[in-house]
C-alpha cells in the first residue's frame, strides 16, 4: 500500500507539473540579453521572437478561428558587410490549408529589399535592427496582408523559402492575426494593460494616457494585431531586437531654408484652402527694390465650372500681407518678384501651408544611364510610367525644348528583350522646382510615357545626350485605379490620401556618385476646356445595349454644370402658386411650343390643379406623389400665368432660364450587379466620356461603381497617355446630398445629388470601337447617365430615309 501511495503522490505531482509549466517557466527563464550597443549608448532594444524559415520545409502557423486577417512581417538577415545599396531578393511561398490537409489557395510572393539607413545616437550609427546571437545585417522588414474573408475554412498557414542566393543567409517570419474587441473587452483590457503599454499605445496622441476619452481607448484596442508561433517541438528561433532612443540621420541640404513656400514670376505659389472662411495672406521679398512695389496675382480655382476669379492686389503693413474671404478650392498666388508666402486662417494660430512635398528624382545624363530594377509577375503583367524632365542644371530653361532618351529592357539573363525611343517637347514649370535652385526656372514639367511590359521583364536601362531627371513607377495590370467620388478630383479637399495609382521605383544601386536631385511639388490646378467655360459644346447621352431599366430622373443643378439655351426643354425652373409673369425662352425659335409642368408632392391623394395662361384655363385632376402635365402651346416671350392648387407642392416648368433653385430632367438607367454596356467611338478629335450617378442611398451610404474599358485594340511601343482599363469609383453622398432628386416614374424613389465618373480614353487605345461597362461592385444601388461632350461648335444635323412603296 505504501508503494502505490507513493506512485500516485508521483502521478498528480507530473499531471501538476504538466498544467503549471506554461505559467511558470516566464518565471525561472533567463531573458535574453540586449544588444550591447543599447547599454553603451543608452538606447531601448524591444524584444521580437522570430521564426526562421527553411528553404525546402514548410513552417505550419495555426489560424485563430475568428481571424479576418493576416499578417506576414519577415526579415532577411545578410553578410555583414553588405552595403546599404545591395539590392536583395527572396521569394516567400505559401499555402492556406484547410482542417482536413487540403490546399485552400497558394501562391508566392516577391520581396525585394535593401538595408535601410542607420539611426544615430552622439553621432555614432546604430543599425534599426539587431540579433544578439548572429552578426548579420538586417535588411528593412516586408509585409504581407491576408484576407480571409472569402476562405473561412482556413486552419493553418505554411511558409517556405524558395533558395536564397547571395548576400542573404537566412530571413525571419512573424505572423499576426487580427482581434476585434467589443466596446466592453476593450474596457476590461485598457484597465488590465501596464503604464507602458498603455503609453505605447498612446504614443500618436499629444497628451498622456490618463486624459484619453472613452471613444480613443476603444479606436487603440478594438483592432489588435496578436502573434502566433508555429507548430512543431523545436521550430529554429530567435530575438530580433528593433531599436529605439536613437534619431534618423536629417541631411541638412534638405531642410527648408526659411518658412513659407517660395514663389515668384516663373514660380506660382498653389494654396490648398480645404475650408471657406477668411484668410490672411503673407509675403516677404527676397530682395530688397524700392522701385518695385509688392503686388501679387490671385486666380481663385472652386469645383464650379467657371473661368477662375483674377485680380492682382498690393499686400500692405509689416510684414507685407492683406485678407481675403475664400472658398474651398485652390488659391494660385505669382508675385511680381521672388519671395516666401504664407498664409494664415484669420483668428487662427498656425498657418494653414500644407506639408511640403519632396521627390527624389535619378539624373540621366551622357555617360550616366539610369537603371531601374522591376520584379516579374508570373501571372499577372507590370506596366511601367517613365516621369522625364529636362533640367537646366542651375542655367533657366528655353520657352520650349525637346527631349529624347532611349530605353532598353531586359530579363533576368541580362538578355535585351526590346527596346525604343521617348520623346516630347517640354517647357518650363511653373508649380514644380529643383529644391536648392529656388529663383531658377531649370525645371520643365514632365514628360510622362507609358509601357506595358513582356513578362519576362527585369530591368530597365534610360540613357540620353541630354541631362534629363527620370523617375520610374509600376502598377500591376489586375489592379484596379480607385478613385474616391469626388475628393480625389480636388487636390485641397482635405481627407486621407488615396491609394496611389503608381507605385514609385528606386533606381538600381550605382558606383557613380549619387546625382540625384530632390525636387518640391505642388497642386496642380485642373486644365479646363474654353469652349466648355464658355457653352460652346454638344452634349449627348448614350444609352445602353439592351434590356437596361430606364426612367426620368429629377435632380437640383449644381456648379458643374454648364446652362446652355440648347438645353431649356430639359432644364425645370419653380412656379409659384398665384398670379405670375412668365418668361419663355426658346433662342431661334418663333414657332408654337408646347411647355410642360412637372409636380411634386408628399402626399399621394388626388388634388385639383387650375392653370391660367394669358387668359385661357386649364382645369386637371391629378393624383400621386410626382406627375408631369403638358401645356397648352404658347409663343416664346412674357406670358401672364397664375396657378391654383388644392393642395401643396413644388411646381416646375420647362423652357425658361433656370436659377440655382431649378431642376434637370434625364433620362438614366439603373444601376445594379449587372453590366451596363455602352459602345463608344473613340476618335482624335478631343472627346470627354465619362457618366453622373445618382445615389438611392441615405447620406454617408456608400456605393462602388466599377467600370471596365474593353478596347478593339491596344496600341503597341509606348503612349504619352494612359488608360486605366478596370476602375473603382467610391461614392459617398453627405447629409445635403442625399435624397434631394426625384425618379419621375417610381412614387416613393429619391435622389442624391449626381456625381461625377470620369473616364479617359487615351492614345493608348486604338482609334474605333471601345465598349465600357458600368456595374455595382457593392453598396447602395442608384441610377446612371452615361454622355460624350464634344467641345467647339457642331451643328446639327437630321436625317431620313427613303423607302419603296
């Protein structure tokens, strides 16, 4: 009895042993220990378990159940002395695998890397990232994002190397998923969390964590980003240490030379205003000329489609400034003579001069090419954007200049796989500079030529006789451009960047010198057509092939749009009930014509509706909500009316100049999940396509539009214009936007306010047939009107056709 007594002390001291083990081990284990560069220079060092992938074994990650994303952080571990330059390159291959073993997706991704700048502490360099146990350069970290929307059986993730090749030794993984926390969890984990975590979390915020409100501690903790460790008893493993107390290196040839934004007679100054209200403009001279009075030239640019308001003021005072009241929009400000501009919000204590935008731009020059590396898509095609321009090198530009270069492609043999020439005529910019040549105009504008490459396509080479700065961008074929309806039209709305539509590249590392220049960017403000400022345009809507669902829509006019005399029988202008004089207007026309009147009501139930026009009587019976009359025929010119109804409404009539309170009759088309077609014929001649749609949604209900161009043919070698062939249109109408039209032949349906859907056509297609098509990708459904707009005169034209009897 003793033996077994003893035997099962033995048993429940291991089962104890088993369930205690996890907790206590944090307790015994020694940590491990920091970079010692962290205690000589007084630095943090924030510890990271990583896991080393194998080149030809999988590494098995459990997925949380409930995870929506993924994400994949690796580091590639080099030689020690491999240069900041080096460009390394490693292939990542995945599986998603399902509880029973089966591949769910798979794929491979490429990353391409360099090892980034070091920080500095008491001017001593400090790399980012650092292992304690191996001496090795750390190259900058890659991501990848997973979503697991559409593949919710996903249980494990498996990742594998394909071979590296030299400078790399080996490259670490971290996998995170994504937690979602109730407003309640979020509550009970901000009260559980340390001081230090809690000051971490909050770093992004000006003031200490104490002060966070409700609502800021459940934005920081309701999306938390948890690891994961492999499967597996002795996965390989280590501790990447990411250091922090050190500062990045600031070239001071880069900072700003003094505050403002420079501008000048061949400089314009471009100011975002994001909000109406008014403002205080500052400038101060560079140089000092008695003679030469201050004045500065103002073109205030709104989203209405109207020639820009100009006038040139004298600033006054000291320093030099004067207040103007303005609206959203983009102010554009030349001086008479080269100096700095602010400008401040009035009873405001910061300047609103938006945050300068730098670009490093590669030099192209006799002896000197560019090269720019591109990583191979297996399945999917690269296009590339080659950005030239002409650069004086401190000496000012000519009014015009033609550039030439000559680019060379090549695949990962070294092998030439085509080649051509890029040439343009440029002239000197007036929004874009060379940052260390202020008063210099020896900057043109861009140059910008398009290429859709081979696959096999690794490497560019850009050589010219010219001195030429180039940059170099990519974007995958399948990516579709997302455009965010309507804040990316305007460059002072003030929101969120957009997604890019190009993703820049870094020229290949060089023995050369490094000749490149930092050039200061601005707003560009919108190129509008004359003709259509001044009227001079047709307009024609297009409808769709086959079985679309039309209807009469009603909408508010808006700013953008142009008021024509061509346009009166569609254009809606309030009538008022009582005794009235009535202008018809109908330019050219001296024949009869027959106005209509159009109703609308909150009420369904039946009313009576008397109308008298110069002493003739119209009785109606009339029922519904929205209902169209049409009216006796009367000459154009002034007309007695009066108006008598039994019940309450609006009234509008046709044929008469509208005012910013009328209405725009159209006919569109529904639009849902499927296509609308249209077939459009491209041609040189300067045609704008492009559609309005009309949201059914409530305000802040958003709807995408995805729009695909199918041409009869692409052009080959490269373009200067580009056609984004899938595209993505998010539209969001605000609180005064939605609900303010009306569809004239459903009772109850109403309209937001039209956007715009811009969509371009350029030199890239082939001249002829191009079929677009518009569908709902998700969101509220609306209506559409897809319409061309020829600018200049055109006349008009009928035809008929002769039959045999």
């Amino acid at each position: 009895m003793r033996v077994l007594g003893r035997l099962l002390l033995l048993l429940l001291l291991v089962v104890a042993a088993t369930f205690l083990y996890k907790p206590l081990r944090s307790l015994f284990e020694v940590p491990p220990p920091a970079p010692a560069v962290t205690q000589q220079l007084d630095l943090t060092a924030r510890p990271s378990t990583v896991y080393f992938l194998a080149e030809h074994e999988w590494l098995t990650f459990p997925v949380i159940s409930q995870a929506a994303r993924l994400r994949i952080l690796t580091h590639a571990g080099a030689a020690p002395d491999t240069g900041l330059d080096a460009p390394m390159r490693y292939a990542l291959e995945y599986e998603l695998v399902d509880g029973k073993g089966r591949v769910l997706n798979e794929g491979r991704y490429v990353h391409e890397t360099q090892i980034p700048q070091p920080l500095f502490k008491d001017g001593l360099p400090v790399s980012r990232n650092l292992y304690t146990d191996r001496s090795l350069a750390i190259a900058a970290g890659q991501s990848i994002n997973m979503q697991l929307e559409g593949l919710p059986r996903t249980a494990f993730v498996r990742l594998r190397l394909e071979p590296l090749a030299p400078p790399l030794e080996n490259v670490a993984v971290r996998l995170y998923y994504e937690e979602r926390m109730s407003e309640r969890q979020a509550s009970v984990a901000w009260e559980r969390l340390s001081q230090e975590k809690k000051t971490r979390l909050a770093r992004g915020v000006i003031y200490p964590p104490e002060l966070l409100t409700r609502e800021e501690r459940l934005n920081l903790l309701e999306r938390q980003w948890q690891p994961v460790g492999p499967l597996g008893t002795n996965p390989a493993q280590g501790t990447l240490f990411s250091i922090q107390g050190a500062e990045s290196f600031l070239d001071p040839n880069l900072m700003p030379r003094s505050p403002g934004l420079y501008a000048g007679p061949n400089r314009m100054g471009v100011l975002p205003i994001e909000t109406a209200g008014r403002y205080r403009i500052k400038f101060r001279p560079l140089l000092v000329d008695e003679d030469l009075e201050p004045e500065l030239e103002l073109r205030h640019i709104t989203e209405r489609l109207e020639e820009p308001r100009q006038e040139v003021v004298t600033p006054t005072g000291e320093p030099l400034a004067l207040e103007q009241t303005l609206s959203p929009g983009l102010l554009v400000v030349i001086p008479n003579q080269p100096g700095m501009l602010d400008i401040w919000p009035v009873g405001a204590g910061k300047s609103a001069l938006p945050e300068p935008r730098y670009l490093r731009s590669p030099a192209v020059q006799p002896g000197l090419p560019a090269h720019f590396r591109i990583l191979p898509g297996d399945d999917v095609g690269t296009s590339l954007r080659l950005d030239l321009r002409a650069h004086g090198d401190g000496e000012p530009l000519p009014a015009e200049a033609n550039i030439r270069a000559t680019y060379r492609l090549f695949d990962a043999r070294g092998r030439a796989v085509d080649q051509g020439s890029l040439e343009a005529r440029v002239r000197p910019s007036m929004i874009d500079r060379v940052a260390d040549t202020q008063p210099v105009a020896d900057l043109s504008e861009p140059a910008s030529f398009y290429l859709r490459l081979p696959p096999e396509v690794t490497r560019i080479e850009l050589t010219s006789h010219q001195r030429l700065l180039a940059n170099a961008y990519t974007r995958p074929d399948d990516l579709p451009h997302r455009t965010r309806v309507p804040v990316d039209y305007y460059a002072w709305r003030g929101d969120d960047p957009a997604q890019p539509g190009w993703f820049i590249l870094q020229p290949a590392a060089q023995k050369e010198p490094d000749t490149s220049l930092v050039l200061h960017l601005q707003s560009r403000p919108p190129e509008r057509d004359s003709e259509l400022l001044a009227g001079r345009y047709q307009w024609q809507a297009l409808d769709p092939q086959l079985a679309a669902r039309g209807a009469r829509i009603l909408v508010p006019l808006s700013g953008e749009e142009r008021l024509r005399p061509s346009g009166l029988p569609g254009y809606f202008k309030p009538l008022r009930q009582g005794a009235q004089t009535v202008e018809i207007a109908a330019p050219g026309v001296v024949r009869q014509l027959e106005p209509q009147l159009i109703y609308l009501r909150d009420n369904p139930d039946p009313f009576n509706l008397r109308l008298r026009i110069d002493g003739r009587t119209v009785r109606h019976e009339l029922i519904g909500r929205r209902g169209e009359i049409r009216l006796p025929s009367i000459s154009p010119g002034r007309h007695e009316m009066e108006l008598d109804a039994s019940a309450r409404g609006i009234w509008l009539m046709n044929y008469r100049y509208p005012e910013e309170s009328g209405y725009l009759r159209r006919m569109a088309f529904r639009l849902e999940a499927a296509p609308l077609r249209y077939d459009v014929d491209k041609r040189e001649d300067g045609q704008l396509v492009g559609a309005r749609f009309y949201s059914l949604g409530e305000a802040g209900a958003e709807s995408t539009v995805r729009v695909r161009v199918i041409p009869g043919a692409l052009e080959s070698g490269p373009s200067q214009e580009w056609t984004h062939l899938e595209r993505l249109y998010r539209i969001t109408p605000s609180a005064g936007e939605a609900k303010v039209g009306y569809v004239l032949d459903q009772q109850r349906e109403r309209l937001s306010r039209g956007q715009p859907i811009l969509v371009d056509l350029g030199s890239d297609l082939a001249n002829g047939s191009v079929r677009v098509e518009f569908s709902l990708h998700s969101g509220a459904p609306g209506y559409l009107v897809f319409h061309k707009v020829l600018p200049g005169q055109h006349e008009r034209t009928r035809g008929f056709r002769e039959e045999e009897q």
